[in-house]
C-alpha cells in the first residue's frame, strides 16, 4: 500500500478544512487534505453566506471573539483568493435588516442591546427608512434595526476559489476517500488509512463537520457533535425586490445581485437524512410571502438541505484533542461554520505550528465538554 507522508493531514474538506490548510501551506507546511467525497459538498455548500458584523476590540463572549475575528478578515481573504484564482466569491457589504413582532419585542431588545454593547453599527429605522430597504416589509413587524456591516457571499463560489488556491500553493487534496480509519499508538495518531493508501504525518486535524464524531471513534474518542438538518428555498424574481438581507430571527432571506433570493432555514433533528420535506419547504416559503408578501409571486428554483455540526452550545470545539499529543479537532460550528472560517483557519494553523492565537479559547476549546472514552 502506498505510504505519503505530509507533515500535517486534515481530514474533512469543508470551507473549514480548506482554510486551514491553504493557511498552513502559505507558511510552508506540506499539508493532505482527505474528503470522504468532493470537498465542500456538505454543510459549508448548503449554507447561506451571511457574514454578521463584528468588532473585535469590544468582542467579550466566545462567540463574539471568534465572529469579530472573522469579520476582520473577510474583505482581505476574498480579494486575494480572487486575484489568485480569478474567482469571484460574491463578498460584498450589502447591509441586514432585523425585524421583530410585538411577540419577540424582548428578546430583540435584548439582541439590539448586545449589539451596541459590543460597538456594532445598529440603526433603528423608521417605517419610511424600512420602506427604502424592503418596499413591502410586513407591517406586523413593530420595530426594524438596520446593520450597515452584514456582509454576504456565494458559498460554492467561495468553496470553488478555496479548493483552487489549495492546489496552486501544492496542498495534495484526495476526494473519495473511503474507508477511512485512524490508528494509534498511546498517546499520539500514528497513521491515518483509506482504502488503497497510507498516510504518516507529524500532526492530523479533524475538520469534518458532523462526521467528525464517528472519524474519532476509530481511536476510542465520543465527541457532542452531531447533525442538524437546515433545509433551503431558492426563488427568482423578474426584478431584485430588495438588496439588503432580512432576518427575522434564525430566519432570513438573503437577495443575490443576479435576481436568486434564498429563504432560510429549518432546524431538524433528522440524523443524517439530507433531503428536503413538504413540511419544510412549506414552512420556508410560508415564512417568506409572510415577511414580503411580493415574494408570493417568485418563482420557486430548487431546494436543498445541508447537515450543521450541532455542539451543547452551538459553539466549536477547537484545538488539542485531549489525551493525544499530535491530534486537533475544528468541528461543531453549527450555523455559523463559512461565518467563522477565516478565523478559525488560522486558529487551528497557529495551534499545530505552537503559535499562540490571536484570540482567547477561552469557552472554544475541545476539552470544554467532557471527551468520552469508548
């Protein structure tokens, strides 16, 4: 069996395994990315590209660190993946309206106040100033904030750019990986096997979503990741009815500058049964014609689902996996993995070069939970 022998393996090729290692390699590392199938095919393509606003001078929660962390990277990482690919990933600030009814008037309150809290551009909007953004805003929403910052991007766009980079900077990607298992000798992974090669490495990464969890089972480990089904409507008007995102809670709409509008997104506890459901569907355009009553005469394009790597907290696990020497883990980002990439990329790069990162861990790293042993 052939023996390769990178001095770092990740194994998982999303939008977070692909920045980790197109990171890595910028800094000289010889770096193998495995995928169990194309890279960027599961939750990193399915999601939404919604790029929150940060402020990382001000940024206090672990979530907020790791967000404001991002936010300081995006404008910079996606210029540069296009100067060097020449694909456009769609980054542009485009701005996020969020809404509330009379029912949720607290909980947003609350949001709005963390908001300025954490110095985030938030403006309270008139119903004429709301007009201007949405003409036909639901009126039911008593009270709109306008967050200048928001910014988006096309997820298979930026996947497509990352993968290229990758391979110009001479990471070696295998696509199609089957039968992968980890093997180990105390306290360190000591190969990493598919079904027709062999890997030796000086450190491995786990990067792989929901999957993370049963790739570490192979070494006896029991992480609290698990898959949450987000289940995505894609429509198409004639003319853009509105520019900036709209979101309404954990629900959104996000325009595209050629006309797609996408309407997002469920929650399901499904395993990881990765199909749409009437039920679902019939709730996301529901939740659309309800905010922007126009939006009931937009055609209906495709739909999809995509698997989030759900934690306890909805935060990820990163870092050094405990009782190992040599392995680390950047898995559990549930909704806001492609958000969160840049920073967590160069996190999991400093990490595996013993550099310290640019953030606190604090409330992010792996031993947080409790690393069940089988």
């Amino acid at each position: 069996m052939p023996v390769s022998s990178p001095d770092i393996l990740l194994i998982g090729g999303g939008v977070i395994g692909l920045t980790t290692a197109l990171t890595l390699a910028e800094r000289g590392i010889s770096v193998t990315l495995l995928d169990r199938q194309a890279t960027g095919g599961e939750a990193s393509w399915a999601g939404a590209g919604i790029l929150p606003p940060g402020n990382l001078t001000s940024a206090t929660t672990p979530e907020s660190r790791l967000r404001s962390y991002s936010q300081t990277l995006w404008k910079d990482l996606a210029a540069d993946l296009f100067e060097r690919t020449g694909i456009d990933n769609g980054y542009h600030v485009c701005g996020a309206m969020e809404v509330c009814t009379t029912e949720t008037r607290a909980q947003f309150a609350e949001q709005v106040d963390r908001w300025n809290e954490e110095g985030i551009r938030v403006h309270r909007l008139t119903r004429a100033d709301t007009e201007r953004h949405v003409a036909d805003l639901n009126e039911a929403f008593s009270e709109v904030v306008f967050l200048p910052d928001c910014a988006q991007i096309r997820n298979p766009r930026h996947l497509q750019a990352l993968k290229a980079a990758c391979l110009l900077r001479g990471v070696e990607i295998v696509e199609q990986a089957e039968g992968l298992t980890l093997h180990a000798t105390g306290e360190r992974i000591t190969e990493v096997r598919i079904h027709n090669r062999e890997f030796q490495f000086d450190m491995v990464c786990i990067t792989a979503g929901a999957w993370s969890t049963s790739i570490l089972r192979s070494v006896g480990l029991s992480i609290p990741v698990k898959p949450v089904r987000g289940q995505i409507a894609q429509l198409q008007q004639p003319v853009q009815p509105f520019r900036c995102i709209v979101e309404d809670g954990r629900r959104y709409i996000v325009p595209r500058r050629d006309g797609l509008i996408l309407v997002g997104s469920t929650e399901e506890d499904a395993g990881f049964v990765k199909q749409n459901t009437t039920e679902g569907v019939a709730e996301l355009l529901a939740f659309a014609t309800m905010l922007v009553p126009s939006l009931a005469r937009a055609e209906v394009v495709r739909t999809w689902a995509g698997l989030r790597p759900g934690s306890p907290d909805e935060l990820p696990l990163l870092g050094a996996v405990p009782g190992f020497t040599n392995l680390f883990l950047g898995a559990g980002h549930f909704r806001s993995g492609l958000q969160m990439s840049p920073a967590t990329g160069t996190i999991l790069a400093d990490l595996m070069l013993g550099r310290s990162p640019a953030i606190s861990l604090d409330g992010l790293s792996v031993d947080r939970f409790r690393i069940a042993t089988l």
